[in-house]
C-alpha cells in the first residue's frame, strides 16, 4: 500500500508578497504605499519636522517663518554626486547640507531652511541611506536650519550611483547687504578661514588607490555661524567665497573677474597641512585646485584686516584662519602668485578634470 | 640639517644664493635645455628663470612623455579603448590629449572603460580581478616609468595573467639628445639631464655624447636648488670650456644608476625606431617587447585599423618641442589652443612646455 500526500491546505496558500529587506526597490519610487513607508520610516525618522510632516505638495510658509520687513531673500541649489559615498570625516549627507548652506552663507544671509531631492539607485542598502540622513540631520543641528520640503526618486540599477542628493537652500540677510564676487577693491585683504586641500585629499584617499595612508581628514563644515558673525562684526566685508571645487585658486580667479582686480597671493603665507602637501608631492597634484568644503575666503578692506583675521581665528571652524594676499590693482582680472623665491606667476582656473601628472 | 629635506631643496635663501652665484660666473649668453618636463614644470611653477640672469636662456626639452608620444600611437588607443570588453589603462595625463579627433575621456564619455592608474602594476591586478575583460596598460614614458612596466609584464607571465597587455610607446633620452644636438638648427649649449631617468639609468651613457658635441650635461633634479644648482654647474662648465658630465642629483643618481631595473628592462624590452610627435622619426629611440614577451603586446592582440593621421596646420609644436620656438611664437597660444581645448600636445600636460606658459606666464611678469 502506497502512502498519499496530501497538501496542506491549512494556512496560506498563495505566496506571499516578499517584504522588501534591506535594499531599495524599483517599488519605493512608485508613489504608493512603499513610497509612503519609506518615506515615513526612514525620512522622516531622521528629517522630520512639523514643516516636512504636514505631507502637503509643498511648504506652507507664512509668520514667523518668513523674512522679516527690512530683509532679502537668499537662495541656492546644489546637486551632490560624491564617490565613494563616505569618507574621511564626512560624507554626502552632511556635504549635501554643508555645501548649500555655505553657498547661501557666503552672501552674508542666514540659511534657514533646505529642501532636499534624493535619487535612490536600486539596490542601494537603506541602513547606508539611513547612515546619510542622519549625518544630514547632525549637519543641520549644527548649522540651525530645517528641511521643510523632500522627494525621492529611484532609478532602475545602473542608472545612478548609490545615491544622488540636490538641496536647495533659502536664506536671508539685511536689505543693503551686498557681500558679493563683484566688490572687490584694490588695497583690500584676502584672508583663508583655515588650511586647504584637506577634502580633495581625503576623498581620493577614500576611493583605495592611492596606494599609501594617510590621515587626511574632509574639512566639510556648516560656515553659517562664522560668516554671520564676522558680517555682524565687520559690516565692510566686500566678499565671501567658499573655495569648493576648482580649489582656492580657480575661486580667486572668479573673483578677480567679476571684480576687474588683480589679487595677489603670498604663497609662504597659504596654509597647507604638512600631510596634504605630502600627498600632492606624491601625487603630483596642485593643493591650490583642490576642493574645500569648509573654508572661506574673506576679503575686506586692509584697514579691517588684522582685527577680522583675530575675529576669525577665536570662531570654530577659523582656528587656523591666515592672510594670503591682496588686491592690488585694476585689471581685467588676474590672479598672480607671489612664490617664497620672490618670483611671481600667474594661476589660472582648472581648465578640466584634475590629473595626476606622470613623473 | 634638521629641515625635512623637501623644505631644504626649496629654501628661498639657498636659491638666491645660487641665482647670485649663476650671475657672478656668467660672462655671455648661453641656451641650456632642461630635458625633462618635470623641470619645465619647476622652473615654471617657481618661477626660477625669473632668478637668472638675462645671459642664460633655458630652453624646454622634447621631455614631456604625453607630448612626444605619437599621434599614430594615440589613435591606436582610442581604437583600442573603444572596442568592447576591454578596460584600457593610462597614466592620468595621457588623457586629455588630442588625436586627430577625439582623446581618451572623449572616448570615455562615448562609453569606452578609460580609466587612470599610478602604476601599471595597478592594471595587472586589474586584469587578475577581471579576467572575463581585456586590460591594456598604455606604456608610455621615459626610462623612469619603464622598470614599472617591465615588473608588471613579468608579473603577468609570472601569474599566467593572459589577459593583461601593453601598447608599446616608452622612449628614451640619449637617442633624443643626439638628434637635437646633430640637427642643423641646434642652438642647446648645454642640457640639464634627467634626475629621474638618471635614477634608473645612471649617466654612463651621456659620457659619449658630451664628448662627441662637446656639451656640458649635468643631472639634475626638481626642486628650486636642485635646478639652479644644475644651471650653475653647465655655467661653470661652459664658461671654462669644459665639456662633461656631472651629477648635481647626488641624493638620487649614481653613475651606474639601478642595475636591477636596468636588468629588467633589458630583459623584457629592446631598442625600436619611434616617431616623436612633432619631431619624427628616431631611430632605435623606443621600447619595444622583445620576441619573447611578444603575446603581451596590444597591437599584435588586437587587429587594429591604420589611419591616415595628422597635426593641426595652426599647431607649431614640434619647433616648440625641438626648442626652436617658445609657446609665445606661436599664433595659436592662448586663442585656438588652451589647456581646454589643445590643439597640440604641449598644451595638455602640466609638464608640456606650452600648458606650463599658459599657466604660470601668458602675461609676461
């Protein structure tokens, strides 16, 4: 006698939907119910506030929220692609929210508020989105301002890289104010908040093929508290720039042009960790074209200069603030050099991707 | 001294002082050529010649490795880098320069997998991680990046790692120095050798060539003092009629150099006639695999089109390259051609001569 199996129809039958793990799925960027749940799960777990949580299409912002009479308004966007996505001392979270709120910053404004645009590549593990959100809610603890409106997208795998952040940020400074690339004089001082090239370094340290270590750490910082206190103390700053991209030299160069100046830097002045100018020498690369994400340049009229270098150096994120040079003279726009030989050469702009010379 | 000695071979002190002893010992014009582009790029970026005194001209070599590497060659790698399964390997700078139309991050951008490594050693485990892909180094360079080179092929073989080749490009110094000093047009009194391709090869070989033109040759080095402490030594040498070879790089070089480097580039690699992009053929002036190491040559695996190729009619690189010519001669400079947009080699590298002057003097100081 053969024995039969019977099913066991007992309990459920049909397969159940897989819950989705650890990952993102095509399914979180559809608009429905994983859309709501990651949003609330995870986003709002970490960005949340009465603003974003209200769940309407976009911010309501009226009272108290808004710029007082007397003041204008300051905005900036910002898209944030970074490889690998954490590195030495910071990561895309707390550069996505550093970076706009610098920008917004450098025009003498307060940031008080950011939106925030996520592109999520499928696959992507939601415990490292988790990591990224709460650095950007750390970044805007620091630097006192709100997300008050997000979205979230997701692309099919291979579309994107890991994780894309664009925020943008709204501000406002005193009516009048007028901190911009275009002010400066000849006879005014150019003045670094701290030592530079630090993020450049520390981001290709992250990427694992440089073949050696370093302790190169990113300097990638909120400047709001410090820019709005030296305008505060100097209501003469001409202007303010945070040497990103392109480094210290392509942003000078900028404002040369803008200003129709002629800005001339004492290299032996410029401050360069010793092991970031080790990493340049082996690597051939130049520290004055390397990004910074939390440095600024001031510059204001001489007279104000030595006082503003003491005002910087007692603020956090200005310890090592130093003068680097002045503006000389009318031109069309230059920035020159003055080396420790006493020679003087002209710096121009990255011309494109920066490139590890040969020998 | 207790200065690390980075610092020590730039001190500003010790290159017045040597600035003002160049001065003391010239007596009349002399035109020193600094072979190598790293120089170009030090004496630039420190604005040495600024120090000397107008008695001395230097004249920027034919040693800035993208520049002289061949348009033929440069096409040959974007056909390579273009083809599909292959991962194709350079040093970053290679990068940006033109072939005829396109270079190799224009290649990239079209979907080819361009990608920049420090060494080729770095492109050997590239190919070990990925064996279902071709990766192809593209060796060029002068004898310094050779021994790289040669480790990495034996390497491969070593390991049995078939998927790794190179295409052959390196050239070497003393051919070079023997075609400027033959041409009819030569104006070099003196050259600043190498300190880095000294470093492997030593400077036994120039011995021959400063007596057979009577030209001072002095290794040299690439910080401030290392450089004016060269120039000062041909000075000394040109004005007492003298005509050797000595070493102002004793830190780095011996007369013999490395044997064991020297050995391995022997072994893997022999003497090949190369053009020089804007200079031509010379002959026996490259590196080529040897019979042996054959199957590591990109050109023989892949079956390669040949194309009619040439320069830009507006580009006078080869008479900048040949010393004939400074970037400022040139119509081009600053307008067509920038760092953006080259039309010649010399534009792109920080070490070819006219991307050095774009940078560091397109305004005469």
């Amino acid at each position: 006698m053969t024995k039969t199996n019977y099913p066991n129809l007992q309990g459920p039958v049909c397969p159940l939907p897989l819950q989705p793990g650890g990952q993102i799925v095509m399914g979180h960027g559809s608009g429905g119910g994983m859309t709501r749940d990651l949003i609330v799960n995870v986003f709002q777990k970490y960005l949340g506030n009465a603003i974003l949580n209200a769940g309407n299409d976009s911010a309501l912002l009226n009272g108290e929220l808004v710029a007082p009479p007397g003041y204008q308004l300051v905005v900036s966007t910002d898209a944030h692609v970074v490889f690998p996505l954490f590195f030495p001392g910071s990561d895309i979270g707390r550069l996505s929210v550093c970076g706009t709120v610098n920008d917004v910053a450098m025009l003498g404004a307060q940031p008080k508020y950011l939106t925030a645009s996520f592109i999520l590549e499928e696959g992507f593990a939601i415990d490292e989105l988790e990591k990224v959100l709460a650095s950007m809610r750390d970044a805007c603890a620091e630097a006192d301002v709100r997300i008050i409106a997000a979205d979230t997208k997701v692309t099919e795998k291979g579309k994107a890289d890991k994780l894309f952040i664009t925020t943008t940020g709204i501000g406002w400074a005193p009516a009048g104010r007028k901190i911009t690339g275009d002010q400066a004089q000849p006879g005014d001082a150019v003045l670094i908040s701290g030592a530079l090239g630090n993020h450049g370094i520390a981001v290709l340290q992250a990427r694992g093929n440089l073949g050696f270590q370093s302790d190169v750490q990113s300097d990638a910082a909120p400047l709001n508290h410090l820019t709005q206190a030296l305008c505060a103390a100097f209501p003469d700053v001409h202007v303010m720039r945070d040497p990103t991209r392109g480094g210290l030299a392509t942003t000078l160069v900028e404002i040369a042009q803008q200003s129709s100046v002629t800005i001339q830097l004492d290299e032996p002045e410029i401050p360069i960790d010793a092991s970031v100018r080790a990493a340049c020498d082996l690597l051939g690369l130049d520290p004055l074209y390397l990004a910074n994400e939390g440095k600024v340049i001031v510059i204001l009229p001489e007279e104000h200069a030595e006082d503003a270098l003491s005002f910087l150096r007692a603020q956090k994120y200005g310890e090592k603030a130093r003068r680097i040079g002045r503006v000389i003279a009318r031109s069309s726009g230059q920035l020159l050099l003055r080396t420790a030989l006493g020679t003087t050469r002209v710096l121009d702009m990255l011309a494109g991707e920066m490139l590890p010379r040969i020998c | 001294m207790s200065l690390p000695s980075s610092e020590v071979f730039r001190s500003a002190a010790l290159t017045r002082q040597l600035a003002g002893e160049i001065r003391q010992v010239v007596t009349r014009p002399w035109n020193i050529m600094e072979i190598c582009g790293g120089q170009t790029h030090a004496i630039l970026q420190y604005g040495l010649d600024q120090l000397l005194p107008p008695e001395i001209t230097l004249i920027h070599g034919p040693g800035c490795p993208v520049c002289v590497t061949a348009l033929e060659s440069i096409e040959n790698a974007l056909q390579i880098a273009r083809q599909p399964d292959v991962i194709f390997c350079s040093f970053g700078d290679m990068l940006r320069v033109p072939g005829a139309r396109a270079n190799l991050f224009s290649a990239r951008a079209e979907g080819a997998d361009v990608r920049v490594v420090y060494s080729p050693l770095d492109a050997v485990k590239l190919a070990r991680e990925t064996p279902q892909k071709q990766v192809v180094f593209f060796a060029i360079g002068f004898e310094t990046t050779v021994p790289s080179i040669a480790a990495s092929i034996l390497h491969a073989e070593r390991n049995k790692i078939s998927n790794f080749s190179i295409l052959p490009a390196n050239v070497l110094v003393p051919p070079a120095m023997h075609a400027i000093l033959k041409s009819p047009d030569n104006r070099v009194n003196a050259f600043l050798a190498a300190g880095h391709v000294c470093a492997v090869m030593g400077y036994w070989e120039y011995e021959p060539i400063a007596a057979q033109y009577r030209t001072p040759i002095v290794v040299t080095g690439f910080e401030p003092v290392d450089l004016l402490r060269g120039i000062l030594m041909s000075v000394r040498q040109l004005e007492s009629g003298r005509s050797e070879v000595e070493n102002a790089y004793e830190r780095a070089v011996t007369r013999e150099g490395n044997p064991d480097a020297q050995a391995m580039i022997t072994q893997v690699f022999e003497p090949v006639d190369r053009q020089w992009r804007g200079i031509g053929l010379i002959s026996l002036s490259g590196l080529g695999l040897r019979p042996r190491f054959k199957s590591f040559d990109a050109l023989e695996r892949f079956a390669l089109a040949h194309q009619a190729v040439s320069e830009s009619p507006l580009c006078i690189a080869g008479q900048v390259l040949r010393g004939n010519a400074t970037p400022h001669d040139c119509p081009a400079f600053g307008r067509e051609c920038t760092p953006a947009s080259p039309l010649g080699a010399p534009m792109v590298s920080s070490e070819g001569a006219c991307a050095a002057y774009y940078r560091y003097q397109r305004v005469k100081t």
